[in-house]
C-alpha cells in the first residue's frame, strides 16, 4: 500500500509518504523507527503511524472545540479526552484571534514515530492550522486488539 523505502544500514528505520492526506501538498513525510524490527512488521507500523496522524488532527479539532471531545472516545483514553476538553475551554476562554480558534483544517506536515515494543507507539508530528505551526506528541497503546491514545499533547 505504501511506498516503503528503508536503509540497508538501518533495518529497524523506514520512511514514507503518505498521499493526500488532509490536503497537505505532496503528501506527508512519515518516518518510523522500529527498536526491534521484528516487534512489528513495517506494513503495521505504518498503520499505527497513520492512525497517530488521524488522532492528532481529529484532536486538534477537540482542542479548537470544533469536535466534541465524545467522538474520541473508542481511540482516546478518558484522561486524554478530558484534557482535550480542558484545552478547549482556556482556548475559548482567551478569546485571542487566531488560527487556532477558527475553522481553518489541520494540515499535518510530518511524522516520527518509533515503535518501542509490539504494545507502544511514540511519536511526534508536525501540522499547520492557518499559517501557524503546531507540533504534537502522541502515544498509543495497543489495548486487546486496537491501539488506543493514551497521551497526546499539543505545542
């Protein structure tokens, strides 16, 4: 489904793009690190890299309370979700004039991720929202058989 392209150096390390995603132009640069290749094949992680980069755009629209932080809850663990909503009342709150209030879409611009064992994945990303740029961290769980948002925090 990808286009993987990988080091030979560096077996555990493969990179992708990941095609109109969000209306980012050209793509997404996602890259993922893998401590034991063997915890996770590149075709999974690949998929939970992508599920991050949903989470955080679909999170950053509960922060900007154009979501209800409800609509996370089979991916989001309760505490994340609160915390969410918590963002989005100081942002409310502030009143500023800003992108991050407004109904402009996420845009995501990137994603490093690494798999740490085959049940955690952490990861950083990129996106736009207007002009401004926003970075976020994430970390998802593997709970049964999903993976499930334990941390997510924006900057």
């Amino acid at each position: 489904m990808y286009d993987f392209k990988q080091d030979p150096e560096h077996e555990g390390e493969f990179s992708f793009i990941l095609p109109g995603c969000y209306g980012a132009p050209g793509g997404v640069r996602v890259r993922v690190n893998r401590l034991v290749p063997s915890d996770l094949s590149m075709q999974e992680s690949a998929d939970v890299a992508v599920r991050a980069f949903q989470l955080v755009c679909l999170a950053s629209d509960v922060a900007r309370g154009r979501l209800s932080g409800r609509s996370l809850d089979r991916n989001v663990t309760e505490k994340g979700i609160s915390r969410l909503e918590f963002m989005a009342k100081l942002l409310r709150l502030s009143r500023k004039d800003s992108p991050l209030h407004g109904n402009l879409p996420p845009v995501p611009l990137y994603l490093y991720g690494t798999v740490l064992n085959p049940d955690h994945f952490d990861a950083c990303a990129g996106l736009t929202i207007g002009k401004e740029i926003y970075q976020s961290s994430i970390v998802l769980r593997r709970w049964g058989s999903r993976w499930v948002c334990t941390f997510l925090d924006f900057g």
